[in-house]
C-alpha cells in the first residue's frame, strides 16, 4: 500500500473526513502534507495568521494560551481527526482569524496540514451550499458583534462627550461673564481716569494714588465669614458717606476686599484731595475689579485647557499606537472624562512611585479604566468611595479598581465577562464593557483581568507586562 493510500485510511477512519468520497480524500490530500512532530515542537503560534488546517493523526498536541508570564493549558488534542485552525478558509483575512492558541507536541506524532485557501476552495466545489451557509453564519456573527462592540463605543462615547460638554459649559461660561464684566469695567475706568483729568490732579498727586491703588492691588484679607466681611464694607461705607462719596455701596464692597482700612482710606483722602476724591476711588475700585475679573477669566481658560489636555491624553492623540505610556496618568484622565459622572463618590487614590512607563496601547488601556470605573461607579448608586491603585509586582504593573459597593455573588461572577451579560437596567448597558476590556487586557497586551468581590469591597485587579516587545 502506497504512503498515499495509508494516509487516506487514516483519514477515513476519523470523524473529520470519515464521510468524504475516495475521490474527495485524494483532493484533500493533494493539497495536503503530513507532518511528523516530536515533544515540544511548535506546530503553531497563538496569534499568527491562522493559515492552515491541522488534522492530527497520531500522537498529542497541547494547545496553550499565554497570560503576562504564565503559559495557561487550555487542552491535550488527542484523539485523530481532533483539528486546530484553519480559519482562514472562510473568507476572513483579518486579526480575528488568527490562530486562538499555540500547539505544541506533548508526545510524538504527526498531523495532516492543509492550507486554509486550499481548505475553502475545495469545501466550495464538494458542499456550495454548506460552504454558503459557513461563511454567511460566520460573517453574520462576526458582523453582529462588530456592530455591538460599536454600539457600545458609541454609546460610551456619547456619555463621555455630554459628560465633557458640561464640564466645559462651566467655564465657559464663567469666561465669557469675566469677559462681559471686564467691558463694562473698562469703560468705567476709562470714565474714572477723563473725570480726574478735568479735576486737574498733578502728576504728584496721581503718582500718590497709583502708589496707594497698588497696595490693594494683592488683597490679603483672609475669608473670616458672610458677618465679618459685611463688617468692613460696612465700615468703609459709613467713611464713603461721611466723605459725602456718591453711591458708596458700588465701591465699597470691591475695596473692602482689597484690604482698604480707615487708614488707608485717610491716606487716600490726603493724596487726592476734596474735589478729587470720589472719581479717584471709583478709578482704583474699577481696577480691582478688572483684576478680579482677569483672574477669573485666566481660572475659566485654564481649567478649559486642562479640560482638553485631559481629553488629549485620554484618547492618547498624536501618539503611536504602541508607546511607553503613564499608567498613573490615564487614570487621571479618565477620572477627568467621567467627573460628571462620579458626583458625590470619593476618590482615593494610591499610586506607587516606582512604575514608571510602561509599554502599552495607551487609548485601549484607558478603554478598560473607563469600563471598570464606571461599572464601579454604578454598583455604588453614585454615593461611595472609589479606591484606585497602582504597584510594580516584578515585570508587572498592577492595577486595582475597588468599589464600596454591595459586592456580586458566585453566580455574577461566573458570567462576568461573558459577551452580552448584564446586571444593569435596560438601556443603561449592553454588557460588552468587560468582554471588551478582557479582550484588551488579555489578548492585547498578555495579561489577565480577575475579581475580587465582598459586600462594600469589589476590586477589579488587572495585570499587565510592563513591555510588550516579542509578545505580540
């Protein structure tokens, strides 16, 4: 018997290609080698273009998944016509058709190896119809969770951007009332200064002023309460009127803050003179506002900027996608983006000094914060204390995410990270949020995603390598 017809005996005999006609057997095995392994071969690697089938014979293959630096034991393919790969013959080119695990020899053997082209291409001319209906079920479930995961992204991204909308509407706001303000504060100055003019001040007089005018111009006075503030601007209004300054309560309170005092305000009298005085307060009260205001204006603009800088970092912009990036520093970040969303919860934070970049997506990552803290945030109802932590445990980084909720049961925790799984209301989550983030963590960057959970404390402890180099 020829090594051709030994081989399609042995293919006969399994489940896989037991029903093929002999003519159908000569077809697959024309396009087909056999491959004899010894223990620990590398048949193939989890990841890479899942480009063949292959069919084992005889012998064993350990199918092997790699999680930070521990190699996880999925099964031992033992029994002949137990297949691996292949995914490829179904049309789909991408990285979701890479090989899911690596394989390799526990005891010798060998495998029958057909590539994946070769694979689709002769199911097509044997079964049509099965061929049809293979690639119609398996784009159609690839479609469906596609278009899940961007409903989710989408639907994250929505909460994010009417989150962000409202921090920056603030100051905003407050930006363009400084800006407002300002104008009319000008305008008064301006009115101040010609009214001084026309009062015929020398330039003796004026230098005075300017000199007096500055010593407000860094109040220093403490907020002692509502009462003692009303108590000063009481007392420089009562000197206003007796001064017969008109309408003292404009100016009053903007020179009560300031630090003005009987003393000073005596000075002041002295340096400007009877006719001279009211224009020269109101002149040295618009200036304290437009500080006031300008320091306002530069408060709203800054807290804009970190606003962006915050959104810039988040979605790690400008940035190629794999880059040491700062751990400590995206967290942040997306506390930044979900601020309107953590209301009344407490943060505590708890970084370690020592970590130091590491290699990673840092948009992905930043995916998964946003994923657990807002799952934390939602088991708390809003009101709690939301502990984040970071710690080097070796040649990886730790990241924790605990929550003072009520905790998950065994069952919760069971199906945590199954796709579509839910405890949330209707329309408040689809279920994919972990899926996702497992996904990231584990077959992105080879780490692993575990929980702990007891009633007020659930933690989410995620582990990553701290480089990515030769892992992929």
């Amino acid at each position: 018997m020829t090594l051709a017809e030994n081989l399609a005996e042995e293919l006969r005999a399994t489940f896989l290609t037991g029903g093929l006609t002999d003519e159908q057997l000569a077809e697959l095995i024309a396009v087909g080698t056999t491959v004899a392994f010894e223990p620990d071969d590398e048949l193939f690697r989890e990841g890479e273009p899942a480009d063949y089938l292959w069919i084992l014979l005889e012998g064993s293959i350990g199918l092997y998944r790699q999680a930070i630096s521990e190699t996880s034991h999925l099964m031992t393919m033992t029994t002949p016509g137990q297949w691996a790969g292949g995914l490829r013959a179904w049309g789909d080119a991408s990285a979701a058709s890479g090989y899911r695990a690596s394989g390799a020899a526990v005891s010798a053997g060998r495998v029958f190896r057909v590539p994946s082209e070769d694979l689709g291409r002769l199911v097509e001319e044997w079964f049509p119809f099965g061929k049809h209906m293979i690639n119609g079920v398996y784009q159609t479930i690839r479609n469906i969770d596609a278009m899940a995961r961007q409903r989710e992204s989408l639907v994250a991204l929505g909460t994010l951007a009417a989150g962000l909308a409202h921090e920056i509407n603030n100051p905003a706001a407050a930006a363009l009332r400084a800006v407002e303000g300002l104008r009319e504060t000008c305008d008064a100055m301006m009115s101040s200064l010609q009214q001084l003019a026309e009062r015929s001040i020398s330039a003796e007089q004026f230098i005075e002023l300017d000199r007096l005018r500055r010593e407000l111009s860094a109040p220093t006075v403490a907020d002692d309460g509502a009462l003692a503030r009303m108590d000063r601007e009481d007392a420089v209004g009562g000197w206003l009127s007796d001064h017969h300054v008109a309408n003292p309560w404009t100016i009053a309170p903007l020179l009560a803050s300031a630090g003005a005092d009987r003393e000073w305000l005596d000075a002041f009298a002295t340096a400007a003179g009877p006719d001279a005085l009211g224009e020269a307060l109101r002149w040295t009260s618009s200036t304290i506002n437009a500080n006031a205001l300008l320091g306002e204006l530069a408060d709203s603009t800054k807290r804009v900027s970190n606003l962006v800088g915050a959104v810039r970092s988040y979605s790690q912009l400008d940035r190629a996608e794999l880059h040491p990036i700062d751990v400590d520093e995206g967290l942040d970040s997306t506390l930044a983006m979900l601020a309107p969303k953590l209301g009344r919860v407490t943060v505590e934070r708890a970084f370690a000094d020592d970590i130091g970049p590491i290699e990673a997506y840092g948009a992905e990552l930043n995916q998964v914060w946003t994923n657990l803290i807002d799952n934390a945030v939602d088991a708390m109802d809003g009101t709690g204390t939301l502990r984040l932590a970071t710690r080097r445990d070796g040649d990886v980084l730790v990241v924790e995410v605990t929550d003072s909720g009520s905790g998950m049961g065994a069952d919760v925790q069971a199906r945590i990270f199954e796709p579509f799984f839910t405890t949330k209301d209707v329309g408040k989550g689809t279920g994919l949020g972990l899926d996702i983030s497992r996904r990231i963590i584990v077959d992105r960057h080879h780490g692993d995603i575990t929980f702990d959970s007891r009633p007020g404390a659930t933690t989410a402890i995620v582990r990553i390598p701290v480089t990515q180099t030769n892992r992929s």
